[in-house]
C-alpha cells in the first residue's frame, strides 16, 4: 500500500444525472470536465498538481496542497457560477447541468488499485448529505458549495483571498463513526436564500438589509460510497474502474 499524501479534495457531482439517456449523460460529461478544467485552470492549477477521477456522474480531483486553497475557494464561488452559466445558456432546459460540488482536504492514499482514505470517504459523505441536496434544489442557481470543517477552519474563517466567512453557515452530518461538520455557502435565491428552513440574521454590511440563514441539519443516515448505494462496511474507492451505476 502507497504512503497516504496530504492533498486538497475536489469533488463536482452532476444533479439528476440518471434521469438523462446516453446521448445526453455523454454529453453532461463533457460538459463536466470543461467546467472542472475552466475551474482549476482559474485557479491556477497546472496539469502536474492534480489528478482526476472520473466516476460517470461526478468527477474527482486531488489537488497538490502547494495549490493556495482560498483560491480554489474565491474561484468555485465565482467563475464556477460563470462557466456552467456560459454552458446553460445555450442548452435547453431539460440538457442543463447543476452542480453540488465539495471542497476538502487531508490524506489519501494513491496507488495502482485506486485512491483509498479516510479523508476521502468523508469527503464523498458530504457529496451526498442532504443540506447540499437540498441547497441545489432550492436555489435557482446552478452549483451549490460545501466545504469541510478543516477547509473552513484553517482558510475560509479568517476571510482569506477575498473568501467571506459570514456566507457559510455549519451543517452537521451524522455519520456511523459519529457526528460530524461541514460548510455550506448560502445558495442565494431571489427571495432570501433558502426557501424552507430558514431564519433571519444580520447582514455582513449594516447598511444593506438583513438575509436569511438556514438552521443547522442533522442527517441521520448510512454512509453512501461513489460507486453506488449503500455501504455498510469499510470503504475503498477504486477510482481506476468503469463507470459507476447511477445513484440517483
């Protein structure tokens, strides 16, 4: 088994991917990988400080940690919405691609059978918690952000690289090693943001009128592993393999 290295986990999962046919899935992939490409490329990540996974509705990317993370935050925060906007635009409704995306760091072991660790699997659980589920479906944007609590705490709270810490608010994630927590960025709708489970708070600039913020979830909920469905035991993604099924 390989050395687990320190490494900044990218995660971009395609919404409804399953409910499209081939032709149009082929497609979304593509259009995927240009919008993740456009996103590092903003970010400055060069081809040599990162390597990609794909799994059919999501792709991964392990980022080198040299690679400033609070530009990876500003930029999926900002030219991400850009770049899956120039997209949609020209497709019709029903070929248009939203994304939940995840930002995480921490170790992952990278060898022949595939890419294995702790970090990762977390990274995966947050993929498919229902806050970030949620906040895709209620805002009339086309991504969703959440980051992992050690990607808030040691870059996003101290308001880095133009990044504001007041836009994220803590979900927490019961998982079958215990609770845990993570980020989410305020998905904006018109309206006040979210639409269900919501509540008042002051906004950041006191001359501009208050926004809303959700209350904190708790998922209460099985571990579920990119390669589909359940997993009720230890997880090892095998990130060389075939296409998943879809999960959707």
């Amino acid at each position: 088994m390989s050395i687990p290295l320190n490494r900044t986990i990218l995660l971009c999962d395609i919404e409804h991917f399953g409910t499209r046919d081939d032709v149009e899935q082929a497609f979304l992939r593509r259009m995927l990988y240009d919008v993740a490409d456009g996103t590092l490329a903003a970010a400055d990540v060069d081809e040599t400080s990162r390597l990609r996974a794909d799994r059919g509705d999501s792709v991964v990317e392990l980022i080198d940690p040299n690679v400033p993370v609070s530009g990876l935050v500003k930029v999926l925060l900002t030219e991400t919405p850009l770049l899956l906007h120039a997209k949609n635009r020209l497709m019709a409704d029903s070929a248009q691609m939203r994304l939940r995306i995840v930002l995480a760091a921490g170790y992952v072991a990278v060898d022949e059978k595939g890419w294995i660790g702790a970090d990762l699997n977390h990274a995966f659980r947050l993929l498919d918690a229902e806050p970030l589920r949620k906040a895709l479906r209620t805002t009339t944007g086309n991504s969703v952000l959440c980051v992992s609590d050690t990607v808030y705490q040691g870059v996003v709270r101290h308001g880095h690289h133009g990044v504001r810490p007041e836009e994220f608010h803590k979900v927490a994630v019961q998982t079958k090693e215990g609770p845990s927590s993570a980020w989410l960025h305020r998905a904006a709708t018109p309206e006040q943001g979210f639409r269900e489970d919501s509540r008042p708070t002051p906004s950041a600039d006191p001359s501009g009128p208050g926004e809303a913020s959700p209350a904190g979830t708790r998922i209460m909920g099985s571990q579920y592993g990119v390669t589909g469905g359940e997993v009720h035991g230890d997880l090892n993604f095998d990130l060389r393999g075939t296409e998943r099924g879809d999960r959707k």
